[in-house]
C-alpha cells in the first residue's frame, strides 16, 4: 500500500550564482522536471558542508543533490574546487558505511544549462526511487519498523 | 549580628511527585525591558495548582521551552502578589533566545520552586540596603516587593540600582514607582549617560559609599554582575558592615536544579539546593579564590 | 540462614527459575564487550571468563541516556507524559563487591532531598546477587576502600565461586525470603564454608595496589590550591570522559530535549565534569582549564561527597586506571598529595 | 636506544634547549607505558622506549607551551608534520628524537596469543622476532608479528620522517600492507545493507566519552562542531545516529591529517572499530590526491588546497 504511494523526496544545494540560476532557467523556460526536490540555494557549492548531506538524510530526506559551477567557472575561484576534494572522499565514506550512492549526487551545471538541470533532477530521482525510501537513520524498534 | 540562611529541604514537593516533571504555564504578558532583556508575566492553566503553589522571595525554577530545553532564573515576583509569577531572561544562548521568542499566549515549562531563599524573618526590624546591577534586581525586586508589602516591620529602606546606560536599565516601572514612594531612598545610577539622562552617573560602588548608608542594625542585599559584586563586597566592607550582614546570590550553570546533576558544585555545596542565597560569611567558608 | 550451595552446572536451573518471577541480568558478550545483558536462558559459561564489565552496573539504575517525558503539543497545548521505566522486577547476577557498593553510595544522592523518581523505582525493583571476586585485577585497589573482594554486604545474595560449587548466601531479608523459596539448593557443609574463608581471605592478599587515604580530608584541604601540583598530574591527561563514564559512583548529568515538530522528549544523558562545557556559562566558565577539572572531579569524590554523605565516592574498582588512554593513576594522585 | 634517549634528553634540559621532555615512562598498569611529560632532570631516569609505546604524543604539543622534546615514532612524525603544515605547531619549539619502530604491541591480541589475562603475565621481553612471556611458573613464546596492532603492518613509514636525532637505526617497513587492510576488503565486500547495520550496531555502543576526538592529534579544533549548540548539529547525548554522524564527520575532518596512529580505536572503551573508517580515508586521500599524510613536510594540507585535474567522474 504505502510503496506505492511513495514518493521521493530529495533536497538540492544549489549553487546561487551557477546551478540555481540554471535551476531558474528551467522554470522560466516552462520545463518539467519532478516535484520531488526541494532547492536550498547556498553561495557556493564550497559552502556545502559533508554535515548537511548527512543531516539531511538523517531527517529521513531520500537523497540529496549538491550541484555548482563548471569547474573553472566558480563566482569565488576555487570554491566548487575545493568542493569537489570534499566530495570526493565524503561520497566514498558514505558508501564505505552503507549509505547507497544513489541517494547522494553531485553536479556542475551552469546559468545558461537550464535543461541539464532538468536531466540532472530527473535522474537523480529516478535513482532515488529504485533505491526506495530513505530508511537508514530510523530506529525499527522506535519506529515500528 | 547574624542573619541565618536556610537550605532548601525539598519540602516543595509533594510525596509522590516526579520532580523532573514540569508544569505547563501559560504566558500572560511580555515586557521588553532592555534590547537583550525581558521579564514575562505567567501563570496556572490549572486552578488547582495555582492554588497549591508557594514560594519564597530569591528561590528560583526551572524554566523550558518544550523541544529546546530548560534554563534556570529567580522568580522575580514577589509571593506577597500571586495574581501571576514573573520571570527575566536576558538573551545569551541557545535556550533563552528560545524564550525571547515567546508571545503572550505561549506555553512553558516550569518546575520547582527550587533552592532557599531571603531570610525575611531576620531580617525584619532592621535597615535594608538593596544593592542590584542589571538584570541582578530581578531576585532582590521580589524581596523588595514582599517587603514594601509588610512595610512596617522593617526600618529604613535604601535601593541603590545601576546599570551600563540608561537604555540597559530594566524595571524601569518599578524604579519609578520606588521613586515616588516615600518610604524607599531610591537611587538609580548608569555607568555611562546618553542626552537625555539627567540622572546620576557613576558605577555603583562609589554611588554606594557616597551614600554611606550607617551599618548600625543594616543588612545589605546585593545582586549582580560578578565584578559590580567584588567591587560592592569591597564598599561594603569599608561602610563597616561585617560579613554577615551582607547577603548574596551565587549564580553557576545549573541543570536539574535539585542538587544531582553536579554542575553547580563549589566545594561541598551545591549552589541549586544549599543556595543561591548565601551570606558573604558563608561564601568565605567555603569558597576560596577560585574554584 | 546458613549457607546453601549448588552445583555450578545447576546454575542454568537455579537461572531458570528466577526467571519465572524475574528478568535477569548477567554478564554476557555483546558486540565485543562485556556487558550486563539480559540472560539468553542458556549459557552460564561467564564463570569462566567474567572478571568485570567496562561500563559499570550504574548504567542498569541511571542509563546513559534516560528518556524521562514526551511532551506533544495538541489542541489545548502542551501534553505531558511521564515515561517510567517498567515495574517489572529484575534480578542483577554477578555483580562485583566494589560495584554493589557503588549503588550503596549513589543511593545517598539520588534519595537526597529531591527524590529521584527514575533511579530509585529501578533501584526498588532490583535484587542484586553478588559474586565475590577470587582472582581480583591488577588495577583493583577496594581493599584500601574497606571493601572485601570476596564478601559484601551491599548485596542481597552472594555467591561464592568454590571451583565446583557456588557457595550462596542471603545477606539482606529479600535475598533470603528468595533463597527460602528456591528448590535445588543444598546447605553447604562446613567444608566449603572454609573453603569460601579462604578464597576470601587470599583474594583480599592478592590485592596490591593501594590508595593511600590516612588524614585525606586534611590533605586534600591543604593541596587545594597548590595549583602547580594539579597542572603537574593534569599534564597528560586527554580530558576526555572514559573516567567519568566508566566511574560506578560518578553520577553527574545533563537534560536535554528532543523535538520532531509538535512533540518530542526530554532525555537526561551522562554528562562529565572532565568537559569544559560542564560548567561552562555564556559569559565565563569557572573551570576553563583541564587542571581545575581534575581537581573538582578528585575533590568531589574524595573531600565534598565524604562532607555531605559520609562514604567516599570511590569503590577501587579501578575501572579508571585501566580504561585511561594515558593511564591516570587515582592512587597516584590521591597518594600524591 | 633507551639510553640514548635518556642521554639526549637530560643534555637538552641541562642546555635549556627545551622547556619539557615529552615522552614514555612505565604505566601503573602492568606492561603499559604512559606519557612522562616532565621538565626535571631526575625524571629522566624514567623515560623508556619499548615494544608497550602506543600513545601518540603528538597531542601535546598544541596544548603545552614552551619548547619540547619530543618523542615519535614513525606514524606520530607524521602526525607532528600534519599538525605543522596546518601551522598548529612550530617547527623551531621541538626537538624531535624518533624513534625508529618495529610495531606496538596490542595488548589486547598478546592476551588472546597467551590465553590469559595479561594481568597473569610477570614479565616480557622481546628477543629477536618474538615476545617471552613470563608467566606463574611457565613460559610462552609469541611470535612478535602476531601480537602488534594491525596498523604496525600497514606502516610504510616505521622510521620517523622528520626528527632533529635518531634515536636508533633505520628500521625497513614490513611490506604486509595487504595483510593491514584484510578487514577493510573483506568488510567492503559486504553488501552496503549489511555494512549499515554493522555501524548501527557498533555506534549503539558509543558512550560519547570522546575519547576518540581528545586523543587524536588531527582534532585540534578550538571548539568542536559537537559542542556548538546554536545551531545544534549533534545532540550531546547518544542515539546511535547521532553518534555515527558525529563519528563520520570527525573522520572526514581529520582525512588527510590522520597518520593510520590508531589511538581513536585503541582508546575507546567500548570497543568501537574506529580505525577501519580512518585507514579507509587514508587509502582514499592516496588514491584520489596522491596524498600521505606527513609525508612531505612542504605539501598543503589536503583539503585547503585543489588540482585542476581532480578526479571528477562522479560528478553529474
């Protein structure tokens, strides 16, 4: 019953001056992408702290998708380079302890890639989805489960 | 001379009771008394409970916002008037921004009352000197109260209250009703003025001295920031008052509030339970420079 | 009542039957540690191995983290709901002299003034069935503490271990109204009665390490502030919280909610007074530095506990020396000064 | 090299070319050393340097002011190095006397080779490749390799790579890398189900004494992400969430600054196998960045510095 009124719902850092304005771009130019993800602009992908992708699907989020500039293209330099060593290593820890890579997806998408976002969000959903829900962090006795 | 201070002895609580359990109260007023300070009126939602509540003048509880958590402040009412309770919170962490947040109609939690408390009964027949800096009158106002409330058991009354600028002066209401009353000295003192304070300036201690209150049958009451304390102790001390005429609160990080917890141990003394109302006397006894 | 005795391979029947009327707790290994866990209705084997657990038996009376209320906020605000632990009786198996002793001692605070609701129900609940230690630990130093490795009288029923037999024996009334009631049990003849003498009695000589606690309270009055004897021993410490969490008498806590939405819970955790947070308000922090920490925490159970209680808050379970990343000795220190 | 030691640490004293000597006396607990940390001359008789020396004492020149002798043995060199090109020490306020190792013993696995309590053992030697253990009226031989903590094997630098003196000779590294990372590999070929639940049940052990974070030389933060509480990122008490969030942070944290020294794991009272999350970010920090931690005193700091030409392809 419940499975298959599931479903997905993920977040999305975006990056204010490159992937948010792309995200933008796909809403002015009218083009779908799921409703399942709800946006959360930060200044730079650099900003993005490995603690909030791991809070976010502590708070039971299906998956979280952390996108900025092209590498090179970055508002602050080296913000989206320095980011990209984090999730390097933050994406191989989480595998390592069991977390589904599915559920956490990086992206470089720019202003002016309005339809890449839209590709981007859609596959990341649609990974999420064979994943299935975001069960990790509950506790079964607690919960029921 | 001696004023003898008690040490709280539970009997607050009723046989039975989970003491860890709060009473939910409602918020009736909030009175925004400086830019980080605020006092909120509260009461029972239950008839009952209201009914069986008592305090004394300088005990304090423990206050939560229900999924934030729980702080410790005086009641800063007095228990002559239990229309409703009152507390003020200034704003430091995380728990009391919580607070400020709250509004008129909003719900805490409150247990206790907790710790001992002004010793009224040795005090009465005597000269008062009330000593407050800050949000430390928030204790001392309810004494203050209580005693304007009995009026004639006690002699003459002196309140000397300071803060950092007129903007930072809290119960500016009850510094104004104290003034008209003529059976208070009132003085009121801020480190530094601005253009419309005509008042005195000057840091309290030496506004103390100027004063000179005689410590022939005195007992002085002081709350405050703990540098505003040393230096008031020091005034004190060359007024003549001996140091068990002078009494003061401890304040230290509490959390259970009933003497388990363990943060507000200073030598052997929980301040929760076997204070926060100390003599000067007391407080040499057991603690030494540092802790 | 004299000594009765069992087979050690009856053990799993006498087990058995206590835990018709009891949830019993013993020894056992959890995911690599030795733990007091609920009895699998099987093994008795921990005789064999069984010297202590890490984590001391406090944690059965007064858990890591407790949950003492939820609170929900509905349509005539909030709703509060105690969250008690169960009334079901349980029975402690195995623990150690030095730790029944510790509840003898944490008993004092929790009962003072203020009742605490969540310890003492657990506390009234409980049957503690004590085993004397005939092997004691290097680091184990009770004897100085006026505790016997071997015998106790903080328990209900001891048992002795006599290479055979378990030599039992009811020392409060409610270990005996128990024991009274137990089918399998033999009297114990006088031979093992001495055997059990002197088990105790080479157990308590095989303890070596000692405190030295002759005029403590003086000594420690005087040492208190000579500052550069607490920087010296604090030098190496890590501050970190093992010997507070694996104390059996430190007792010390925080409270804490925890909120999804409109209702959650108000959790009391084990805190440390080792951390510099414990003490530590918005505007100062009377204990900023490591050396003042450890001063508090000696001082606490060595000087203030024994002024408001009577007993020193120390079993010489040894718990701390061992656990230690650095090896803080208490016996150093207390001897020290 | 005990000698030696001792020799060189009373001359730095006597010169006053140090304010401390920060190194390893005999434990109170039978077999184990503790960190002697002393500014007196007459201490220096203490100071020992055996197979027993597991504390990384790289910890302590953050906290102790002054100039330091100090002693390390390959893995803390690295982590003094790591704590240098963060600029958390300085260079010029240590000496540095390594001590060249063969690996540590883990008391742990001697007690499981010898099927008794260590407590039982009189005393123990080394000679050669083995440990003799004297026992109550018996003897036992244990190979050395068998009882030393499993990162000695993944050690490539058992030399210490900086120091002002060499305690010792050169010791070469022992090329069992494949037998340090068994666990790991055989842990990563677990289903990630199956891994999930292994954390869950290891973090619902947790105590959040911190231990792990206190003694490790790479968490030097002025106040930790744990103990901020506005915004409150981690509860203070422990659900086995918060603790494994709390725990997989802090090893990202220190990634790239953690020397494989193992100390998280071998303090931690409940047993949590903290060093398999460690080690597995130092192979991950090798492979992606080319980076070992303290290993080129002139390198940045892994994360405060970027090639254009990182590895990328997980990226949309």
């Amino acid at each position: 019953m419940e499975e298959t009124k599931w479903e997905p719902k993920v977040v999305g850092f975006l990056c204010h001056w490159c992937s948010y304005a792309g995200a933008d771009l796909t809403g002015s130019a009218r083009m779908e992408y799921p409703h399942n993800i709800r946006i959360i602009r930060v200044p730079c992908s650099g900003r993005i702290d490995p603690m909030f992708i791991l809070r976010a699907l502590q708070n039971g989020l299906d998956g979280v998708l952390v996108s900025g500039c092209h590498p090179g293209d970055c508002h602050y330099q080296s913000g989206n380079f320095h980011a990209r060593r984090k999730f390097a290593v933050t994406r191989k820890l989480l595998e390592y302890v069991g977390i589904e890579p599915e559920r956490v997806q990086f992206s470089w998408v720019a202003a002016s890639e309005g339809p890449k976002m839209a590709q981007v969000v859609k596959e990341f959903v649609e990974g999420v989805r064979k994943v299935g829900p975001n069960r990790l962090f509950k506790d079964e006795i607690r919960d029921g489960e | 001379m001696m004023v003898a201070v008690e040490k709280d002895k539970g009997d607050s609580l009723m046989e039975g009771d989970n003491v860890y359990i709060p009473h939910v109260m409602k918020i009736e007023k909030v009175i925004e008394e400086t830019q980080n300070i605020k006092t909120f009126h509260f009461n029972f939602k239950d008839e009952t409970q209201k009914a069986q509540f008592g305090f004394k003048s300088g005990q304090f509880a423990e206050y939560s916002v229900f999924g934030v958590g729980e702080a410790t402040f005086c009641i800063s009412s007095s228990p002559t008037r239990m229309d409703h309770l009152e507390f003020s919170v200034m704003r430091v962490g995380k728990v009391t921004q919580a607070i400020h947040e709250l509004q008129e109609g909003d719900e805490i939690g409150f247990r206790g009352p907790y710790g001992n408390w002004f010793p009224l009964d040795s005090i009465q027949g005597k000269n008062l000197v009330f000593v407050g800096g800050g949000i430390g009158l928030a204790p001392l106002r309810s004494l203050i109260w209580n005693v304007l409330d009995n009026r004639d058991i006690y002699k003459d009354i002196v309140i000397l209250y300071g803060a950092r600028s007129p903007a930072d002066l809290s119960f500016k209401y009850d510094l104004e009703a104290w003034d008209k009353d003529d059976r208070v000295n009132m003085y009121t003192t801020v480190d530094r003025g601005d253009e419309s304070w005509t008042g005195r300036v000057g840091l309290i201690p030496p506004v103390l001295e100027e004063i000179g209150p005689s410590p022939e049958n005195t007992v002085a009451i002081t709350c405050g920031p703990p540098i505003m304390i040393k230096f008031t102790l020091q005034s004190l001390e060359k007024l003549g008052f001996t140091h068990d005429q002078i009494i003061t609160t401890l304040e230290m990080r509490m959390k259970c509030g009933i003497g388990k917890c363990g943060r507000c141990n200073i030598g052997n003394i929980y301040v929760c339970k076997d204070g926060p109302v100390f003599t000067y006397a007391q407080i040499r006894s057991f603690l030494s420079a540092e802790f | 009542m004299g000594y009765k005795r069992i087979k050690k391979d009856q053990l799993n029947a006498f087990l058995r039957e206590l835990s018709k009327d009891y949830a019993v707790v013993l020894p056992s290994r959890s995911g690599g540690q030795v733990v007091f866990g609920p009895w699998d209705g099987e093994n008795t084997d921990f005789l064999d191995w069984y010297k202590n657990t890490v984590i001391p038996p406090k944690a059965l009376f007064f858990p890591p983290v407790e949950e003492m209320f939820r609170f929900r906020k509905g349509e005539e605000g909030y709703e509060i709901e105690e969250l008690m632990p169960d009334k079901g009786q349980q029975i402690i198996f195995g623990i150690r002299p030095c730790d029944a002793r510790a509840l003898k001692i944490i008993d004092m605070l929790f009962a003072d003034t203020y009742r605490d609701p969540y310890y003492l129900r657990r506390r009234e609940n409980s049957l503690l069935i004590g085993l004397g230690c005939n092997e004691p630990c290097d680091t184990c130093f009770c004897a100085s503490l006026d505790i016997s490795p071997g015998q106790s009288e903080d328990v209900d029923i001891l048992c002795t271990d006599t290479g055979e037999d378990l030599l039992i024996e009811a020392i409060s009334d409610k270990g005996g109204n128990l024991l009274s009631r137990m089918s399998g049990l033999s009297d114990a003849g006088s031979e093992e009665e001495s055997k059990a003498r002197e088990l105790r009695k080479s157990a308590k000589e095989r303890i070596t390490r000692e405190i030295n606690l002759s005029g403590l309270q003086e000594r420690m009055r005087s040492n208190f502030e000579n500052r550069a004897y607490w920087e010296k021993v604090s030098k190496k410490c890590m501050a970190c919280g093992i010997c507070t969490y694996v104390c059996p008498t430190c007792h010390c806590f925080d409270i804490n909610d925890e909120n999804r939405k409109k209702e959650g819970k108000r959790v009391r955790n084990w805190d440390s007074c080792k951390f510099p947070l414990f003490t530590r308000m918005p505007m100062e922090n009377p204990r900023h530095e490591k050396w003042r920490r450890m001063r508090q925490r000696y001082h606490h159970k060595f000087e203030y506990y024994p002024m408001n209680f009577g007993a020193i808050a120390c079993t010489g379970c040894g718990r701390c020396i061992r656990e230690c990343p650095v090896n803080v000795d208490v016996t150093e220190i207390i001897g020290g000064i | 090299m005990e000698n030696r030691l001792k020799e060189e640490a009373r001359k730095l004293l006597k010169e006053g070319k140090v304010d401390y000597i920060v190194g390893y006396g005999n434990g109170t607990v039978k077999f184990r050393t503790s960190p002697l940390i002393t500014n007196k001359e007459e201490d220096i008789e203490s100071l020992v340097i055996n197979p027993f020396i597991a504390n990384n004492l790289s910890r302590y020149p953050t906290e102790i002011k002054g100039k330091l002798g100090i002693v390390v043995k390959g893995c803390d060199s690295r982590s003094l190095v790591s704590l240098m090109q963060d600029n958390k020490v300085n260079r010029d306020d240590m000496v540095i006397l390594g001590v060249p190792c063969e690996g540590v013993v883990d008391i742990k696995k001697l007690g499981e080779q010898i099927g008794a309590d260590i407590d039982q053992a009189k005393e123990i030697d080394k000679e050669g490749d083995n440990l003799i253990v004297q026992m109550d009226g018996s003897k036992k031989t244990v190979p050395f390799r068998d009882v030393i903590f499993d990162k000695c094997f993944g050690c490539e630098y058992p030399t210490p790579l900086e120091y002002d003196i060499l305690l010792g000779s050169e010791v070469s590294p022992r090329i069992e890398i494949e037998k340090s990372l068994k666990k790991i590999k055989e842990f990563e070929d677990t289903d990630a189900p199956e891994r999930w639940r292994y954390w869950k049940e290891q973090f619902s052990k947790c105590i959040r004494c911190y231990a792990c974070r206190n003694v490790c030389p790479a968490c030097f933060c002025e106040r930790c992400f744990v103990d901020v509480n506005i915004p409150q990122w981690i509860t203070t008490y422990g659900s086995w969430q918060d603790n494994l969030v709390f725990q997989l942070i802090r090893t990202l944290h220190v990634a790239g600054r953690c020397s494989d020294c193992g100390e998280c794991e071998r303090s931690c009272p409940v047993g949590i196998p903290l060093r398999s999350l460690q080690r597995k970010m130092v192979e991950e920090v090798k492979g992606l960045f080319n980076h070992e931690t303290g290993v080129d005193k002139d390198a940045f700091p892994v994360f405060t510095h970027y090639e254009a030409t990182d590895p990328e392809e997980f990226i949309k």
